[in-house]
C-alpha cells in the first residue's frame, strides 16, 4: 500500500514534470531523516550532496558528502553551488550555516522531531520548501493511518513494557539509552518505557547494571547493521527477554531518526514487546 | 645535540628563501579551497571592483583571509612555544603536547564549556567573552609551572622527569575532560568535538578578536628571551653569571608559553608536533641561537599549519579534514625519526 503510493507519486512526478515541479533547485540536505524524507517525495533528483548521516536509501550513497551534520564545512556546501540547504537543530558550527544563509544559500533548520506528531509536522514541512504540498500532505496520511492503528495495537496491551535499549556505536563504545533521548520517545510512540529511567542520555554500559535490570523487551539500535556481536554481551543473553526472543537489533538510523519511516520503527519494536505484563519475566 | 656552533646555513639567504615559500603558501592557500575561486577573482576583491561576484568576495574576505591569518599566528605561536619550552628544559623533546600544557590549557577551555552555566557561572559573568582564551591561558601556565616544578631538582631538569610527568599530566587532563565529557549535554558535546582533533573551520574575524592580542602579545615578549635561552643552554647555573636573573627568565617564559598555547588552544583546539618539529628543523638547518631561531620558528611554525590546513580543507572536499589529524599525520613519522636518530647519536 505505502510502495504502492509512493510508486504513483513517482509515477505522476516522472509523467507531469511541468505540473508537479518541485522548484527545480540545487538541494543539500544534512540530516538523515531529512534525507529519507526528500527521497519519499520523489525529490531526490534535486540533491547534489547530503551528510555523512544521510545513508538511507541506498540510492543515494553515490552523492557528495559534505562530512558529518555537527561539522558542517562552509567551503564544502557552497562548493556544491546549493539553492537551499535543509537541515536539522543538531547541526553545527551556527556560524558556517549563518555564513552560508549570507553567501545566498537558504538555509532551512527544521526542529528536532522527538513525536510521531513532529515527525510528520516536518515531513509537512519538507513538502513546503520544496513545492511539494499536496505529496506531503498524501504521505503524511498514509504514516497517519498506520501510526494510528500502531497506537491502538499498543494501547491495547493494558501496561507499559519496560524496554532495555541498548545504542552500539562500535562494539567497544555500548550505550545505555535513558531519559531525554530520542530512545525513550521512540519507546514512548509505543506505549512503554525506557528501563534506565534514572539515567540521562547515553551513558556507557554497565555489565552488572544490565543484568540488574531485568526488562521486559531488549533494543539493539546499530549504526553500521551487523556491528553489535551479542558474544561480546552475554549478560544479555541471560536475560529473559533475550531468551524469550522478546528483542530486537536494528539500524539506528531507522530507529531513532524519526523520518518515514518512524512507522517502521514503531512496527519492528511494538512486535517485540510482551503482550502480557511479566511473559519475559518468568 | 642542540649545541650545533656553527650554522649550516646562512641566515640571510635563508630568510630571504623562507619568507618567499611563505608567501607563495599564502597565496595558494587563500587561492585554494572547495569553493572555485580564482586569483583573477581574488585580485578583482582585493581592487574593491563592484564587478566582483559578492559570493567570491565573501568567500575570500570573511573566510578565508581569517582562518589564513589565524591559521598563521597559532601555528607560528605553537612553533615559538615549543622553541622556548625546548630552550627553557634544555631538551628537544619537549614540547607544548607532549609536557601536557595543551591538554591543560583544553581542559580548563572545556570545563568552562560544560561547567559554564552551573559551577563556572561566576566566572563566565566575570570575564564575559574572554571567558575561553583567558581560562585557556591559565589552564596551560599552570600545567607549564607544575611541569616546571616537578621537573626541576637544585637546578637541574630532569628529563626522564619532565616526559614521565608530562604522560601523568596528560593522562590527569585527559581525565579531567573525560569526565566532563561523561556529563556533558549533547548540546555541549556538540562544542567538545572540535578541541580534540583541532580544527580552523570555523575561523573568522571574531576568533582572531579573542585569540590575536594573546598571541600576539607572546610572540612580542618571545625575543626578549631569546638571549637568556642561550645562556640557559650552558646550563642554569651560567645564566646568572651572565648578568640575567634566573627567576624572571623562567616566568616570562611560563608566560609566553602559557599565553600562547592557551589562546592557540581556545581557538584552534588541540594541534600538536608543531611546537615539536618546527624549532627542531630550524636548529638543524640554522643552528641553535634562540636569536635565530625564535624568528625562523614563527614564520617557519606559521606556513607549515597554513599549508596543512589547505591540505585539510581540499583532499576530501567537500568535506574537511581536522587540521590536529592532519598535523599528527605528519608529525607522528617525524616524530619516530627524531627518536631514532637520538638513538643512534
């Protein structure tokens, strides 16, 4: 149904360039959910370079990299000759982008999307700058749909899970995920809780403190696939959850990056979670 | 090894070579960067032509003329740092990195970063805008002054003691700003990341504002030492028979270094080896008259960051290199060279 839309969406944008022409500018964009999203709206022919964040699809690995969104190069951008810049909150240093802004590029910087609501808001968004109003409008209804009856399913359930979510950035540097984390709103859009609750942000892993926990689900969020080896982890193993299969381990990107596919996301974990409340926990 | 008598080299035709290489870097490096820029179009915004395109004069003016000056000041400061922290323990191997007075000086730098809107509140109120280079600054004279005094037995440095403390120096600054690190919002961390690797990336007019009357004022005070350094190289207990008061030299030379490293550190990060190879290329070509080479270090220190930097910023546009990787990259081998050769001699 969602390929199916989008399948059109590209069909029309293929067959009517002159009705649905999306400015026909020069775009970069530096945030890979921000990324996701110009490719959803069929747009991705405007990019001429994205950030080392944007890497989904794969379509677009062959583009410029114009280095990490916190690090933004003034040089590198302009170099790219962009109309518009489309970025997030995270990106940095605030002097490149104002310079930038100065040397005639729009330099759009869209909120940070923590909600499902947001999430879509800036979807919305997107479509505006770039002429696109009415496909937005198209895709943020479809992801409405499904989120909806994702959050029903959740509601459903009758209680909160309690969720062990685990961030692997090289399988030396595991994190802890715990409050004020776009984890914990992740978890929130599926109606459970983060289990570290005290903790603030990322913090490293703590081998005993993870067995202490005892959650009800575990999450897995990898920033390059296959690069968390549970063999290095077997406090996890000896997890119920993790022996109940009730566990998930997915790409961060899609995970915590609140774009379109937020959906999914939402999906993959509320798949994982125990029905009943304790299942996991004998 | 460091008392070479004679020079190898001429100084005049030398300077004359230097500043030539100096120049011609100048140029390629404000001519060079991932923006097309042309030197017509530089020459056009250098004349004030109306004809020249507003981008390109933007480019050149408030970009890169910036980070080319800044690029230049901090390393020739690095450089002179290093030249006097050599002289002052009668050791080659000492240097800003190595003795710890850089991570001092990012340590301090970081901890007003993170700790500014809670424990350092008074401080920030106080010095308002100064706030980094001016804790910088004390962060790297009081790792210098501790290096000094742990270093330092009846007169005598003890090298051994001056690299082991300068790793426990490090390893405790390290520390330090790990821990801050550790508590650290993501908003702050956004700002930590740069002081570890070293960048000019952001460099504008605002930066040489804060950084230049620093560094300036320590490359103005460097040549007063540069005779007092001679003597030092007959050993501490010549310096005072030579006419100059032993305890005023060492703290102008804290001071120098201090001021230097600690306003290179807040607006560059940390860039390490050229306080390292700099002076020591200029002894082995000139020799070892501090007379010599303090200036040579300056302008020597000054085009080696500005070429890297150049480097940094083309070799994988559009995005940039940090310029303390860059500098690692070529001072690491130097470096290893440098000890094998000691070996040998």
């Amino acid at each position: 149904m969602r390929s199916q839309l989008a399948g059109i969406l590209l069909a029309v944008a293929m067959v009517w360039p002159g009705v649905c022409a999306a400015a026909d500018i020069r775009l970069v964009t530096a945030d890979g959910a921000i990324t996701e999203i110009v490719y959803r709206l069929g747009l991705e022919s405007l990019l001429v370079g994205v950030d080392t964040t944007s890497g989904f699809p794969e379509a677009i690995a062959a583009l410029p990299k114009v280095g990490y969104l916190r690090a933004l190069p003034f040089e590198g951008v302009l170099a790219l000759q962009p109309d518009m810049l489309i970025t997030s909150e995270q990106a940095a240093p605030q002097k490149n982008l104002e310079r930038l802004s100065k040397a005639g590029v729009q330099v759009e910087i869209l909120p940070s999307a923590w909600s499902s609501e947001a999430s879509l808001h800036r979807v919305q968004t997107v479509g505006g700058l770039l002429g696109k109003e009415a496909e937005a409008r198209a895709l943020v209804a479809d992801l409405q749909a499904r989120i909806d009856t994702l959050h029903r399913s959740a509601e459903a359930r009758g209680y909160r899970p309690k969720v062990l979510f685990v961030l692997a950035a090289g399988n030396h540097s595991v994190m802890l995920a715990g409050k004020n984390t776009a984890a914990e709103a992740l978890l929130d859009e599926v109606n459970a809780d983060i289990a570290f609750a005290d903790l603030e942000g990322y913090k490293p892993a703590s081998r005993e403190a993870i067995l202490a926990s005892q959650p009800d689900a575990i999450v897995i969020a990898e920033s390059v696939p296959g690069q968390f080896n549970i063999d290095n982890w077997p406090e996890l193993q000896l997890l119920d959850a993790w022996k109940s299969g009730h566990r998930l381990q997915a790409d961060s990107m899609l995970l915590l990056g609140f774009g379109p596919r937020l959906v999914d996301a939402m999906a993959a974990v509320n798949e994982v979670l125990p029905g009943r409340q304790g299942v996991a926990n004998r | 090894m460091m008392l070479t008598p004679a020079g190898r080299l001429d100084a005049k035709p030398a300077l004359l070579t230097l500043g030539s290489v100096a120049l011609a870097v100048a140029l390629v490096s404000v001519s060079s960067g991932a923006y097309p820029l042309s030197v017509a179009d530089i020459l056009r915004v250098i004349a004030g032509k109306e004809a020249a395109d507003p981008v390109a004069s933007m480019v050149f003016l408030e970009v890169r003329m910036p980070r080319f000056l800044l690029g230049f000041l901090v390393g020739a400061v690095l450089a002179v740092c290093g030249a006097v922290l050599q002289g002052l323990f009668r050791n080659p191997l000492a240097d800003p990195g190595l003795i710890g007075v850089s991570a001092g000086a990012s340590l301090a730098a970081i901890a007003v970063i993170v700790l500014g809107n809670t424990w350092l509140g008074g401080w920030l109120a106080l010095t308002g805008d100064w706030a980094l280079p001016i804790a910088a600054f004390i962060g790297g004279s009081l790792t210098v002054l501790l290096a000094w005094r742990i270093a330092n037995r009846s007169g005598q440095t003890a090298v051994a003691t001056l690299l082991l403390a300068g790793i426990a120096i490090n390893a405790v600054a390290g520390a330090g700003t790990g821990l801050l690190t550790f508590y650290a919002s993501d908003e702050e961390l956004r700002s930590l990341t740069f002081w570890t690797m070293g960048s000019l990336g952001h460099a504008g007019w605002d930066d040489l504002v804060l950084g230049a009357p620093f560094m300036v004022l320590a490359l103005v005070l460097a040549p007063w030492l540069a005779r007092p350094l001679d003597a030092f190289l007959l050993g501490e207990s010549v310096v005072g028979h030579l006419g100059y008061r032993t305890d005023t030299v060492k703290k102008v030379a804290i001071v120098v270094v201090g001021l230097g490293v600690g306003a290179a550190v807040a607006v560059s990060g940390l860039i390490g080896f050229v306080g390292l190879v700099v002076p020591h290329l200029v002894r082995q070509a000139l020799g070892a008259s501090h007379r010599i080479v303090l200036p040579f270090s300056a302008l020597l220190g000054g085009t080696l960051l500005v070429a890297a930097d150049s480097l940094a910023r083309v070799v994988v546009a559009p995005a940039e290199l940090p310029i303390g990787l860059m500098m690692a990259l070529i001072g690491g081998p130097f470096f290893l060279a440098l000890l094998l050769r000691t070996r040998v001699m």
